[in-house]
C-alpha cells in the first residue's frame, strides 16, 4: 500500500473564518529555510496582508519540528507571543519594511 502524496511546496497557505494559516512543509529538513521556502514565505505573506478577510495569521510547520515558524513570530513579536506589524523583508531579501503584515500573528 502506498502512502498519500505530499504536497511538495515548502510553504502552505490556507484561509479560513478570518484566520491564515502559513505552515512550513519541510519536514525532512525540520522545516530550515533555503532560497526556495524564503520565496514561498514570501508569497503566502503578501497573499495575507492582501486578502481585507484575514484578520490574524498562524505560522506552523508539518513534522515533528516547527522549524523558523515559532522564531521568527517569537522575534518579531511582543512578549504575550501575539503581536502585530511583523515585516519579512529581511527573510525576503526585500530589506525592512516591506511586506509587512498589520494583523495579529502568532505561531504554533
């Protein structure tokens, strides 16, 4: 018996009630970020801060480590974990500023 296709794109975007979901699919490099995931943070990104519905976003990961996602949310965020005005241009290589998302995001 095989197993169930993965979706092999490094990030996976999904909305849902208001909410985005960005979840790194990495899971055989515990979710570390090369050119390719940056890129594909990057578009999820601004797929999020364009959508007027979204109003928080969820960083995740697939696997048995979250990878960059908690890192980068904990980083950038206020110290309850939640927090608002996360900027990924510096993983974009876009520099600050740009991309930036002015919703609540947090990571899990």
């Amino acid at each position: 018996m095989t197993e169930p296709a993965r979706d092999v794109s490094p990030v996976l975007f999904e909305t849902a009630d208001g909410v985005a979901t960005i979840t790194f699919n990495r899971p055989e490099s515990m979710n570390s970020l090369d050119v390719a995931t940056k890129v594909a943070l990057l578009d999820a990104v601004r797929r999020a801060a364009d959508d007027a519905a979204v109003r928080c976003v969820v960083l995740t990961g697939t696997g048995t480590a979250c990878g960059p996602s908690v890192c980068a949310a904990n980083t950038s965020l206020s110290g309850s974990g939640v927090g608002t005005g996360v900027s990924v241009g510096s993983l974009a290589g876009d520099g600050p500023g740009h991309n930036r998302l002015d919703v609540p995001v947090t990571g899990s």
